[in-house]
C-alpha cells in the first residue's frame, strides 16, 4: 500500500511542478504559498509543530503561535514552487534577489585552502545556502537526507546535484566515512544540524534535552578546523539575506559535548530571529 501512496504523491506534485513551470515564478511562489497554508493544518504534523512551540517558549499566546505556523506553511509553499526555479538562481538570472552578507568571510576560507564546516538548519530558503557557497567557489559537499518516496527522490537528487551541490552525501554511517574522506582532501562540509540524529548525544535544546549530531564537533577536535554558521531569511516574497557569520574557532581542551552544545545555541538564536522562517515539523525532541 505504501508504494501506492507514494505513487500517487509523486504524480501529484509532479503535476503541481507543472503548473508551477507553466505560471512563472512570482505566481508560483504566490500559489505555494496559498496551497500549503490550506493544506498545513490537515498535516499530521501540524499539531506536533503547536508541541514545539509551546515546550520552546516560542510565541507568547495560542494566538501569537497560530501566527507563527500559518507563515510557516506559507514559507514552506514558497521552498516547495522555488524548486522549480533553482535552475535560475543557480544561473544568475534569478541570483540578484538574494542579498549576501559577509562574503568577504567565504572568499578568505576559498583563498585559505583549508576545509571547514558550514553549519545551519531548515531555514528558508535553505537550499541557496549550500548553492552560493558553490557558486563563490567553495569546494563543498553537502550531507543531506533522501526522501521516504522512492519515486520522488531521484527527481530531487538530481535537482540537487545540478543545480545546489554536485558532491551530495546520504546522512547516515556510510555517508560519515564519505564526508571523513572528501575532509581529508580539502572539501568543505555543509550540513543541517538541526534534525533528530540517532546516533547523536543528547544535548539541551530550548531547554530541552534533544539528540544532536557530532560531526562538527568530531571535526573540530579531530582536525582542529573552524565551525562557520550561516543564515538565510526571507525578506519579502521573493527576495533573501543570506548570511554568513564569523567562524567559531574553539579551544582543545572543549570537548564534544561542550562544542555540539555551543553550536545548539547558535541555532537556537538563529530560530529566535524569524521563528517562522524555520521548519517546526521536524520531531526534535522525540
């Protein structure tokens, strides 16, 4: 039965892709924006992101937070019609409406020759993130996670690879020794560090305990390299301030658990700047 669900999902956002295509790109995004605040509140998901936001202390009323989630979905319909014009930021003529802060800081890591690790969460749209460092000439490698459909992940795979980062990594043990190797080679890592990982440490997040990746912080202690955090927000409709903040260079005698715990609270500062401008559908502290 799962095959046939996923089946029928495939073929119905294949069909919203082309009318997406057919309308152009402001009223694509005008139109995601429209279906997934519709559709957001019949997702099972929708009252585990009402949990989040309550056990984060995120919004001061019910009402403040039914606010928080409605521009959430809107945020997501706008990734979700993006995709079909990645293509176009990827090839300038859509690349003038993000707005980039702190370039200076990528060109002296490419002239530097020495790999870091870019990390950020699913803030929108996430996926210029790791375009741009690209694009700026950074040698990158992504780490990202293959959709549960098997018929739309190919199609977003390769919408990846061409046109965000052509060196993708699957999450997981396999992908670890991966990104180990492109490291040692000089390739910079990107990643999200703001999903559940099970093969994380349990450290505080919002205040709550929640299972985080080390990675970053086994790079660090392992290599001793630099942890650089960026950020994107959607200014308006169609225009973004991508971010890239200073790097974070951290002590030796920090260990793992002190470093995964100062970069949870990067993220969280990030979250609390637009909180509706992150993905709350994700089962963090499962």
């Amino acid at each position: 039965m799962k095959i046939i669900k996923h089946f029928f999902e495939f073929s119905f956002i294949i069909i919203i892709f082309i009318i997406f295509k057919i309308i152009g790109y402001k009223n694509a995004t005008n139109f995601g924006e429209i279906i997934i605040k519709k559709l957001g509140p019949y997702f099972r998901s929708n009252y585990k992101i009402q949990k989040n936001l309550e056990n984060s202390e995120i919004g001061n009323s019910e009402k403040e937070r039914k606010i928080i989630i409605n521009n959430m979905w809107g945020n997501y319909g706008r990734i979700f019609a993006e995709y079909m014009y990645i293509k176009k930021y990827r090839q300038n003529s859509l690349s003038n409406n993000i707005n980039v802060v702190g370039q200076n800081i990528l060109d002296e890591i490419k002239n530097s020759n020495e790999p870091v690790i870019f990390i950020s969460g699913h803030f929108n749209n996430f996926e210029l993130m790791a375009m741009h460092l690209e694009k700026s000439g950074i040698d990158l490698a992504a780490i990202y996670r293959p959709l549960n459909n098997k018929f739309l992940n190919p199609l977003m795979e390769k919408i990846r690879k061409n046109y965000i980062c052509k060196k993708q990594i699957k999450k997981g043990m396999s992908g670890t020794k991966e990104i180990l190797k492109y490291f040692k080679k000089g390739t910079s890592i990107a990643l999200m560090i703001d999903q559940r990982v099970s093969e994380g440490i349990s450290c505080n997040f919002f205040n709550r305990k929640a299972l985080t990746t080390t990675i970053p912080a086994q790079f660090v202690k392992k290599f001793n390299c630099k942890v650089v955090p960026i950020y994107i927000e959607r200014k308006n409709k169609n225009q973004f301030r991508l971010e890239i903040l200073n790097p974070i260079k951290f002590f030796k005698n920090e260990n793992i658990e002190i470093i995964t715990s100062n970069l949870n609270k990067v993220l969280e500062k990030m979250i609390k700047r637009n909180p509706d401008q992150w993905i709350w559908t994700h089962d963090r502290w499962k």
